[in-house]
C-alpha cells in the first residue's frame, strides 16, 4: 500500500519517472503507513537507517533519513503528514539514532519547519524538482 500512495502522488501527480520513485533502499527502509479506519491508504514515509542511510547522511553515525513522504490529496490537512513525520521519528529513535535528515521539496520547507526540521546548504534538483536539505535532533 505504500507503493500504491508513492504512485498516486509522485508519478501520477507530480510527474516522477517511476524508475527513479522506486529504488533498491525500498527493500531496506523502514515504511510507515497512514489508512483510515476501513483500510484506505491516506499516506505513506520511510526511514532509512545504517549503511542504508549512508549515502543520503553523508555516512554521519547516529542519523537516519526521512523520505518517500507522501499523503494523497483528499487527506492533505488532516495531519497525516505530521503523524507520519513523526512514525519516522520515533523508528528512529527506537533504533538509537539522535538525528533525522531530509531533502524538502521548497514548497513543504515550512511543514518540516514547524516540525523542527531547518533547512541548509543550497537548493538542489531531485527529479527535478527543486529540494533543500533539512535536519532535525531528536
């Protein structure tokens, strides 16, 4: 189900070429879902933590990262992205790491913002989508 809300928003909505929405990390992450009471899917996230995390923490002990965020439209709002953020957090801290990394799309750096999250470094293109790096102690 975290693939079927990844599809909806990434690919369908925002146009991510499927190749690069889905990766080998997928098979390593830890994913979180949000569903409804009757089992809806509303949203989904996961962490990547270890040598998994390595590449996106610049191989810094002790940090995970966030990623794959995403809520489908008719749940925007809700708080189901918070929930998930913070689903993320507490598998993260249930795996002794201190910090959570993560690169924002620039029209979500202010939901991470007033999650705790700040921003750094430069705007740089994922998918080409424009991104900023965004950290968070836990």
């Amino acid at each position: 189900m975290c693939f079927a809300v990844r599809k909806e928003v990434f690919v369908v909505e925002q146009g991510v070429p499927e190749d690069l929405e889905y990766d080998a990390y997928d098979d390593v992450a830890v994913h979180v879902l949000a569903v409804r009471d009757d089992g809806v899917p509303l949203g989904a996230g996961r962490l990547l933590h270890g040598a998994a995390a390595a590449g996106k923490t610049g191989g810094e002990p002790g940090v995970g990262s966030l990623g794959r965020l995403a809520v489908v439209p008719a749940a925007r709002g809700l708080g189901v992205g918070v929930a998930l953020v913070r689903a993320v957090e507490d598998a993260a801290r249930a795996r002794g790491l201190t910090a959570v990394r993560l690169g924002a799309q620039t029209h979500a750096l202010g939901f991470y913002e007033r999650l705790g999250y700040e921003a750094y470094g430069p705007e740089f293109p994922d998918a080409g989508i424009p991104h900023r790096a965004m950290r968070r102690s836990l």
